[in-house]
C-alpha cells in the first residue's frame, strides 16, 4: 500500500524531514543569470525571491512538493529515471544548493558521497583530503588521527594515499571518497549512484558497512540497481519530473513501477536468413495469461515457427533471456540437452519448457539465435523480442532467484 508523504511525526529519533521541497531551474542560460540577479536582489531587501512562487519563463521544476521524514535506523531507496530529480534534492538535503520552496531539517552529522570526487582538492593527497573533509564535518585532529588508519584501511588506496587526488582513478576516488563519508560515524549518510563504478567486492563492503551505519544513522540510498536498493532500503521513492510517483513499504510494488518505465526495448533481426523464424511468444504452461504477465515460479513456454529456406541440414537454439537492460540473465542451449532441429519442407513448431521461471519481479525480453552446429555462423538472429513481465511479492538481491526444495531432519542428541 502506498503511504502519504506527508509530515506527521515529531519523533526526537527523525533526522531528516522534507516538507514540500522544490527546486527550479532555467533551460536558459542568460535568463538563469538575470534571475539569479534578481532573486539576491529580492533577498536583500527581504522578498520572497523566484518571483511568486511559480515558474517564469524558460524554467521547469527539478524537484517539486516533495515530502517526506526518515528516523534512525532506516533508509530510503530513492529510484527513477536519468533526470527525474535525485540527485537535486540530495543536494538540497546536503545544503549544497538551496530549495527554492518548502523546508529541509537535518538533525546530525551527515556523509555524503553524490558526486564523483566531491569535496576533494585535486592538487591535495588523499591523506590531506581525509583531513579537510572530517574538520569540515567537525572532527578534531585528534578525533581524525584515529580513525586515518581505519579509512585507508576501508579504501583499499595503499601507498596511493599521500598522491594527489587529481592521478587517482575512478574507482579509487569513490573508495576513499565513500571511506571518509561513512568512517565518520555520521547520523545521516546519502550514497548517490557513484558506488556503481567500485568492483564487486568493494560494493559488497559498502553494503556491510552502510547495515552496520542503520543501527545509528539514517541513510537514503540512489541507485539504478533495483536489486540492491530492494536489499538496503525499507522504504522506496520513485521520483519522476521531479514529483513523488510512489512512495511505500512495499518495495516489490514500487521496483515494478520503476520497471514499467522500460517496457520498450530495442528489436534487433540479423542471420544470414537460411532459416526463417516468426510466430515468437512466451505463455504459462496451465493457464492463459490474458494480460500477459508471468507469475515467478510458474512452469512457461517459449514457442515459435521455424522454415527452413535453403538446404541446411540442422541447427541448434539459444534462447536467452535479458533484463530491461539488455543484461543478460539465463541462457537455455540446446545443444546442453543434444537438441537439433533437423531440415523439413514444411514449418516446423518449436516448443522450450522453463520449469519454475526464477526471475526477480520485472521486464524481460529474448534474444533467439538459430546456428550452426561447431561454426560461429547464425541463421537467425531475433534480439530484443517477445518482451513480457514477471510478477512476484517479493524482489531478490539478484536477477535469479531459484525456486527450491527445503526440508530439515532431526538428529539425535548426542
């Protein structure tokens, strides 16, 4: 069920409460400087700036009437598409820029890592950099000294350290970066899209730390990888045009709203076309999916019409399947099973059963080659096709989550 954002608790364990947060800006350059000029103009002699309150010429609202409060211990996934607004209103939770409506409380320390590198000097080491970053947030010399070993330890820099910012890679601004937001024990951590550049076992580190964090902090958590924001988050806001879409507990229910976004993934035909194939479709094996969503864990069909058009004596299948972005997650080889199709006049209907489909809630689509036995040559390439849903109330950390059998035995005691 989706639950209002609107502020209602004075909970003393609330750290962040928005209460209709918005943010404009101005498609024009030259208009955003004249009213920029106007507004300080207006601010000085206490005006309202921004005009009143609504939208002048050339602007559009980045973020508008958002709401919501966060307490101690839990975080919030924040989703929606490029451009929808996240990034801007973790920058006014930050104070890095200021709302042109509504009313932001922050109550603590806070770490943030929103963008690439940001806070850092390039021209200062790492080292140098660590200390900036935690006097900024507070921390006495002292306080710093003891925890420098624990945050170069966490970011995996080694002698990098004591090099300036501006020569390290990618991956190691955002591990030092994220070991200084979340090494300083604050009461409030934003973790922005930039963790989606670290290696796998960094992420995995940073998933540990921020549920260490949860137990004391409030964290608000932006990605694009529903699996990990479904493992982190207890509730999820999708933004889009600026605007709260949905907002609820039920994180399975607004990961596939998210997913809806994207029904519409690119086809792809290519093959040397010996072979034809047409009449694709994927269908539960005991019933008849009239709106053509499938349930997680249900028996399906993946069928469709193969003609021989040349001599060809036989060829094999691969069926794979792809998330809405083009990520492949399963792939079914008939040449796993010594399954060919073998050269008829006449078309021929091929039928694949997928037993107890395992995927996440979602959008997929299949990717169908029609090839040559031991010859890298496809006589039918379909990409892209069929696309169809999966259902399902609960959502997995990873694409796949298999259906299995559990059981347990008694043993005697010894």
């Amino acid at each position: 069920m989706a639950e209002s954002p609107n502020i209602s608790s004075s909970d003393s364990d609330t750290l962040v409460r928005a209460e209709g947060v918005s943010k404009k800006f101005c498609l024009s350059l030259k208009k955003s400087l004249w009213y920029g000029l106007k507004d300080m103009g207006n601010e000085l002699i206490g005006r309202r700036h921004g005009g009143h309150g609504g939208l002048r010429p050339k602007e559009f609202w980045a973020v508008h009437d958002v709401s919501f409060e966060l307490k101690r211990g839990e975080c919030l996934g924040l989703i929606g598409r490029n451009g929808a607004g996240k990034t801007t209103l973790l920058k006014m939770l930050n104070g890095l820029i200021k709302p042109d409506a509504g009313r932001i409380e922050m109550r603590g320390r806070i770490g943030a890592l929103i963008a690439l590198g940001a806070g850092f000097n390039p021209v200062l080491t790492g080292r140098e950099n660590i200390y900036i970053n935690a006097s900024v947030l507070g921390l006495s010399k002292r306080e710093i000294d003891a925890k420098i070993d624990e945050i170069i330890d966490f970011a995996e820099i080694g002698d990098f350290i004591d090099t300036p910012v501006q020569n390290y890679s990618s991956g190691m601004a955002v591990r030092l970066g994220f070991a200084v937001a979340s090494s300083l024990d604050p009461d409030i951590l934003l973790v922005d899209e930039v963790l989606a550049v670290g290696d796998l076992g960094f992420r995995y580190k940073c998933f540990q730390r921020i549920s260490e964090l949860m137990d004391r902090a409030a964290v608000i958590f932006v990605s694009h990888d529903m699996a990990s924001v479904a493992r982190m988050s207890q509730r999820i806001m999708l933004l889009g045009q600026g605007q709260i879409q949905m907002f609820s507990r039920d994180c399975p229910a607004v990961i596939q709203r998210y997913n809806s976004l994207f029904q519409n993934i690119g086809q792809i035909q290519a093959g040397t076309g010996e072979i034809d194939i047409s009449d694709i479709r994927i269908a539960p094996v005991s019933r008849n999916a009239v709106d053509g969503v499938l349930h997680y864990g249900e028996d399906v069909a993946v069928e469709f019409t193969m003609h021989f058009k040349s001599d060809v004596p036989e060829a094999y299948i691969n069926v794979t399947f792809m998330d809405q972005g083009s990520n492949q997650v399963a792939q079914c080889l008939s040449v796993r099973q010594g399954f060919r199709i073998r050269r008829q006049n006449s078309p021929q209907k091929v039928r694949m059963i997928y037993r107890n489909l395992p995927f996440n809630p979602g959008f997929y689509s299949l990717w169908l080659v029609v090839y040559k036995p031991g010859a890298m040559r496809s006589y039918s390439v379909q990409y892209g096709v069929c696309p169809f849903a999966v259902s399902g109330d609960h959502v997995g950390y990873i694409p796949i989550q298999p259906v299995t059998e559990w059981s347990v035995e008694r043993q005697k005691a010894p």
